[in-house]
C-alpha cells in the first residue's frame, strides 16, 4: 500500500506547487519581500505557534505509547520555545516591537487554522490530529529546502531560512512523517479517508497564511470598531 504521505502529497501537488509559487515565497527567496509583509507575517506565526503547540501537546496526551507522547510532547515545546527566540531574534531583527507583537490579535486566516487545529484536539482521534498538524512539519520542509537552494547571496531573510533548511528541522518533520505513516497504515479506509481531508484542509490553510501576509490581511470590520 502506498504510504499515508505519499498518497497525501500526491492528491495536493497542485496546491503544494502553488505554496511554491506564491508572491510571499517567490519575493522571500529573491531577498526582497517588503519588510511589513514579513514583520506581518511573524507576528501571526508567533500567534500561531502558541496554539499550535498546545494541539501538539494534546497530539501527545493521544499519542498511543510512551516513544509517541515523548515525540509529541518534546515537539511542543520546541514550538513554545521557538516563538520565544522568535520574539527575541527574528522580531528585533526586522524592527517589530516586542509589545506590539504580544498584544496583536490573530488575522482571520490565522484565528481560523488554529480554531481547526483546536477543534481537531478536542474532538478528533489520534489518527486525525496528526494529519491535520502534519502539514505544518512537511510544507515547512519543502518550502524552506526549495528557497534556500535557489535562494540570493546574502539574502536579508537567510536567519528564517536557515531555519527550515537545517537539518535538526528535517529530523523532526521526518519522525513526525515517520508516525503518520505508521498510524495511516492500521486505520480502516474511512479513517484514512478522513486523515486524507484534514491533511488538506491544513495545506489549504498553509497557503492562506502566506498569502494573507503578502496582503497584510486585517478584520474587514475593524472600521465599525
């Protein structure tokens, strides 16, 4: 049987190709995305690694043996831990006030990806929660290879780069890949169908995140505020 994420790559390629093919990523890999569409786009995904992290930790508490929980909780806090080196590093390296950015509120794209990810925490399986977190790790991934290998010289943004290039990055999306397929390949053919559609909506929700950071997306109600 084809693996989970063989399966789940193959049905998205043409939305995966369009994360690629993205303004923000086109403009990131070239070195010159506008800095607020940059400062916008950390501030929400220090928003989002919060809430990020605590599906992680509900992935583990899931999780159906000791390797998994430790997996999963060990992932939590390495998200905890990289949106506070986030505040720390990225956030005064492109002149984004600390304060400001703690005391923003999520964007419509950002408040409704992680409403689904919580969602899926509270009510959905194992199974269920790791594909739908599973993009996050993957799309990550591939992004961050494909622009650091076409990437400019000296390119302003190489610190986030780096970042998802490395090869500490590779190694946990690998394991997290790695319990996907292993969960994939016990589950009835309704649970993979449904571990199928979550894996997409997370992916479609990827791409919403770039692009709404390349439009600087805000509440279209804020002027009846």
């Amino acid at each position: 049987m084809t693996s989970f994420l063989k399966e789940a790559r193959a049905q998205n390629a043409r939305l995966l190709q369009a994360i690629h093919d993205l303004p923000f990523n086109r403009e990131l890999t070239a070195g010159n995305l506008r800095q607020d569409r940059f400062q916008h786009y950390l501030i929400q995904d220090g928003l989002y690694l919060t809430d990020y992290a605590r599906a992680l930790a509900v992935l583990a508490a899931k999780a159906p043996n000791a390797a998994l929980i430790a997996q999963f909780a060990s992932n939590a806090a390495g998200a905890v831990h990289f949106e506070q080196e986030m505040q720390q590093r990225y956030l005064s390296k492109f002149g984004v006030d600390r304060q400001a950015a703690q005391a923003a509120e999520r964007s419509p794209t950002c408040l409704g990806y992680t409403s689904f990810l919580l969602a899926e925490a509270q009510t959905g399986s194992y199974e269920t929660l790791l594909a739908a977190l599973l993009p996050c790790f993957s799309v990550y991934a591939e992004v961050g290879a494909a622009i650091a290998r076409q990437t400019v010289p000296d390119n302003p943004f190489s610190l986030w780069i780096d970042t998802y290039a490395s090869g500490e990055f590779q190694a946990v999306v690998d394991a997290a890949e790695k319990a996907a397929n292993e969960a994939a390949e016990g589950a009835h053919a309704d649970l993979r169908r449904r571990m199928l559609t979550l894996f997409r909506r997370s992916v479609e929700f990827e791409w919403m995140f770039w692009d709404a950071a390349h439009r600087l997306e805000a509440w279209p109600t804020i002027a009846w505020r």
